[in-house]
C-alpha cells in the first residue's frame, strides 16, 4: 500500500490505469494489517501453499528406520523445478538421499558468507494405536494440521522450502549465497545421516550460516514470551550398565545376584544429581529470562550463582522446569533393561542402557568415575556405547545472523525477546559448528508447551496459525540476511 502515496501527485488516468486497485484500496484493507510486513511482501498465499506442502510431506511416510528419504526428496525437488531452480539429489544410500538447491549470489561466490536452509525429511515412528487420527493422513481439526513430522521436522521443512521459493520469486538481488538443504538419517545417525552427507558432499553445501531446527517459540497464555535460539547443544553417550554374579538354581538364591546388584546401582543412578556448571548460553539465557518470568522464580533465577542462596535456587529452577534441570548439568536417564532367560535360572549378567546427556565440555570419564564412587559395588561396571555425540563449538552470540535473527523475531512476534539456548537434544548442527558454521536452531512456530510435547509423541500437530506465522518469520530472517538493499 506504500506504493500509493507518491502516486497521488500523478494525473489521474495514469493512476488508474496503472493501479487498478488504488480506488479499492481503503475498502479493501485487511482486518489484521501488519505494521511490520516481511521483507518478502505478503506471505499470507504462500503460507497457504506451504500448508499444502507440508501435508504432501506428511503423507510421504519416511519413518526412520528405513527413512525412505528419497520420495520426499523426489516430491520437495518436483516444486522447486516448477520455480525454475536447480535441485540436485545427494544419494547416500539405496532409498536415500538428501536434496541441494542453491540461489547464486555471484559466479565465484564466497562459501563463508553463504546462508544454509537445514530440515531433515526423516521422522521417528509411530505406535498407530494410540493415535485418534491417521498419522499420516496430514488430517486437520481445529485449526490443527495432525501428523508424524508436523513439527519435528516437516514443518521447518516446509517453511524453509517457502522461505527459499519467496526469495526466487522476488527476484531480488542476493548478497550471498542461499543453499536449501533436505537432509536424511537425523533421528537415527547412521549411514545416511548429516555426517555421511558432509564427508561426501560438503563442496555442495558449504556455508558459513546455517538455520536449522533445535530453538522454540515459547508461547505463554497466548502470548509470545520469548524466541529461544539454538546455539548450542548436549552431548548424547549411551553407555551400558553391566552387572556380573554367579548362575545358578533359582530355589537356592545368594547375595551376588547380578539382577539385584544391577537393580540397586540403577536406584542409585536414578537418584545421582550431577553438579551445575554454566556454560556462557545457559548463563546469558537466564539472565534474560528472569525478568520475563514472575518475581519469585525471577528471584531464585537471579540466585542460581550465588555463593549462599545458589543450591537452593538450583534445585528450584530445576524442579520447576525439567528442560531448565538439562540445561544446567550433566543428565542421565535410564532406558532399557535386560536380564535372564528363564523364570527359574539366575543369570550371570544383568544390564542397563543409560542415556547420558553432558554438556559441551564435560567429558563421560569424570562423570562415570563419579557415578562408580556412587554406585559403589566391585560387580558393577561401565561399558562406552560407540557412536557418542560429539562436542561441538557454540555459535557466537555477536555473529550478524544472530543480530539479524533477534532483530526479526522481535518485528515478528511484536517486540518479544531472543534468549540464547541450549538444548538438551541433539540436532545436526553439532556436526555443522564442527565445520565451522554458525548453525542457529529455530523451531519458528509459536507453541505452547502442551502442544511442544507432542513432538515424537502421539497425536504430533501443528497449529495452522502458527505455521503460517512460522512461514513469514523464515521468510523475514533469510531475506533480511540475504537480499540486497536498494
Ligand atoms: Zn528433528
């Protein structure tokens, strides 16, 4: 509507005739105008578009194991191909593969300035009996889009896709490169995963920025509260808890029986608190986030370091928040167990999974050490699982994308703060930041925590308003990072 204004000092007929709709305009105004639009223009169409994206997406089942990754990859490079770009297929293992496309800023463009688009295409799977819809039907009631992957990860994916098309569509100049990538393997890790794809492919999508999942939007009685971006985040191990004891006759039981041992050393893991360490993120995210939440839990936030009130305060913040208790040490959680063969047989050896989540910067063998001295029994011992997360550098919190994603969260959700964060789960931007890339994690839809839940839950959705608002959000921070400026 901007456009209107120097338009009136024009002749009349020129006027009307080059802007049909300047007669219309003050009848037609839209009931909720938005003061602060997008970069991009308009993205109410497009969101509509991605709706219809992201349940295509839906209905293409890459529930991981197989993945099957390459239907969704064949359906998300059939739009691009419509808009005139490039997609390129990065095969990594029969049935899988991610997809690439790239909007050129230069012919010799500079990989360190270039912005990367991250969404995987996998999901985790589904018990389909405790779902009340079809989990692959993108069915929608209430305002909600139902689905495995709504929000964990084909909602970004779609929103990215969106982002990235209302770029070409613009036809704006680009300042550096925009690479859209659909990846593979995210849940499980293995052959098809982000670390497969860098060793083989990293020349097709090097970049010195990325956006990927990992951040939130927290909404608060229906209010954004805060936009927490991802910047870093925890270290998974699995290690197995081996207990060993004598076999034998189960009518004549003794006191080495390893499926007691292992019991006990479980009860006392389960009951182990590691110690607080604040990482720089988690330090800054609290000191943002007590002014933003009510007095008392303020209080005891502003207390979490304190020489005389911090363990009290720390068992406060922890308890009221299990994401806040991650955020702050070392975690583990028990997982599986198994034992035995026969009701009537001791066995010999009885065996926990732990899944350990540490810090970046804390290392597996001092907190095992210290779970030993806890655990405190000679037939208990520890076993490493392979294939532990690795520890990753955190994305600076003074980089311009960082500036830039703040500045655009606040014109998009009116005002509402950017608080560093570091998640408790793994994404594949620790695999990016160990390439040196800025890697941010955004989930850009407003959700509330009882619909954040869901999230490889049952009955996964999305609020269709918040996808719609999720669109524009991406929209706005790619193309206020990447368009050039008249
Ligand atoms: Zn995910």
């Amino acid at each position: 509507m901007q456009v209107l204004v120097p338009a009136v000092a024009l002749p009349f007929l020129w006027l009307a005739a080059a802007l049909p709709l300047a007669g219309q305009a003050p009848s037609t105004a839209m009931p909720t105008v938005q003061s602060t639009q997008s970069p991009v223009g308009d993205t109410t169409a497009l969101a509509k578009e991605a709706e219809g994206w992201l349940a295509d997406l839906i209905r293409i089942d890459t529930t991981n194991p197989p993945g099957n990754e390459q239907a969704a990859a064949k359906y998300i490079a059939g739009i691009l191909t419509k808009e005139g770009l490039t997609p390129e297929f990065l095969d990594l293992a029969p049935g899988r593969s991610a997809l690439v496309a790239r909007l050129r800023s230069a012919a010799m463009p500079d990989p360190s300035r270039a912005l990367l688009l991250v969404a995987h295409m996998d999901v985790v799977g589904v018990d389909k009996s405790k779902w009340t819809v079809d989990p692959f039907g993108a069915v929608i009631k209430e305002g909600y889009m139902y689905g495995r992957g709504s929000i964990d990860d084909k909602g970004m994916l779609a929103a990215n896709l969106a982002a990235f098309i209302a770029l070409k569509r613009s036809n704006a100049r680009v300042n550096r490169d925009v690479i859209f990538l659909a990846t593979a393997d995210e849940e499980q890790g293995g052959e098809a995963s982000i670390r497969i794809l860098i060793a083989k492919y990293w020349d097709k999508f090097a970049a010195g920025f990325a956006l990927n999942e990992g951040g939130r939007v927290i909404l608060k009685n229906g209010k954004v509260q805060y936009v927490a971006v991802q910047a870093s985040e925890k270290v998974p191990v699995d290690v197995a808890v081996i207990a060993r004891g004598p076999s034998g006759h189960a009518s004549t039981p003794t006191k080495d029986n390893a499926v007691v041992h292992l019991a006990a050393a479980v009860a006392k893991i389960g009951g182990y608190t590691a110690s607080v360490r604040f990482t720089t993120i988690v330090r800054r995210y609290f000191e943002q986030l007590a002014p933003l939440e009510d007095d008392e839990l303020a209080k005891w936030i502003r207390s979490l370091d304190t020489p005389d009130r911090g363990e009290h305060a720390q068992r406060f913040v922890s308890d009221a928040n299990p994401l806040w208790n991650s955020m702050l040490r070392d975690t583990i959680a028990p997982t599986m167990l198994s034992a035995g063969v026969r009701a009537n047989v001791i066995p010999s050896e009885a065996r926990a999974m732990l899944n350990v989540r540490l810090l970046p910067g804390d290392t597996i063998d001092v907190l095992l050490a210290d779970l030993a001295k806890s655990v405190n029994d000679p037939q208990i011992r520890f076993e490493v699982q392979p294939d532990a997360g690795l520890a990753a550098p955190p994305s600076s919190l003074e980089s311009d994308f960082y500036v830039t994603i703040t500045k655009a969260a606040s014109q998009e959700f009116s005002g509402a703060p950017v608080l560093p964060f570091l998640s408790a789960g793994a994404t594949d931007s620790a695999q990016l930041r160990l390439h040196n890339v800025q890697a941010y994690g955004l989930s850009p839809f407003p959700m509330s925590d009882e619909d954040s839940r869901r999230m490889h839950a049952d009955d996964e959705r999305i609020p269709l308003a918040s996808f719609d608002k999720g669109v524009d959000f991406i929209a706005r921070v790619v193309s206020e990072f990447a368009a050039s400026k008249q």
